[in-house]
C-alpha cells in the first residue's frame, strides 16, 4: 500500500487544500480516479460540500474532470509524480 511521506503532505497543505481534499488526494494517488459519491463517502461529506471541494481543485488545476455531468464524472490529478 501507498505511504505518504510528510515531505508530500506539508506540499498538499501549501497548496491551501482543507483535510477532505488532502485525502482525496492520497485516494486519487492509489486508485487513479474518484467520483463525487465517492468523495462524498471518503470523507462523510453531503453533496454540495463535495461539489464544491472538487470544483475548486479543478479551478486550481490539481484535478481535471472527465465527463460532463451526471453519475459518469470522474476526476483524477492532472500530475503525479511516481517518486513521491
């Protein structure tokens, strides 16, 4: 399984992200791609929470969005670094 070193979470909190972001990151590292119910049960966040967190690393450009609406979205990181 995927450790995350501190050197990459102190990297994740300079870029302003809150917790929930933070560990849709580390989730997207392993998996590759997360979707909003997902996001939503990761964190036990409702929807609108999760809406907002997702569109805010896409404006970032952390995330990229694949889809366009409905259940088939998925987001994944736009840039990973495989020696992290």
């Amino acid at each position: 399984m995927w450790e995350p070193s501190s050197a990459y979470g102190e990297r994740l909190d300079s870029l302003g992200l809150n917790e929930r972001q933070i560990a849709a990151v580390y989730y997207l590292k392993k998996e590759g791609s997360i979707s909003n119910p997902v996001y939503q049960q990761l964190n036990n966040a409702k929807k609108a929470t999760a809406t907002r967190d997702l569109k805010a690393m896409v404006q970032t450009g952390i995330l990229r969005k694949e889809g366009i609406a409905g259940p088939g979205v998925r987001y994944s990181l736009t840039y990973v670094k495989k020696d992290v």
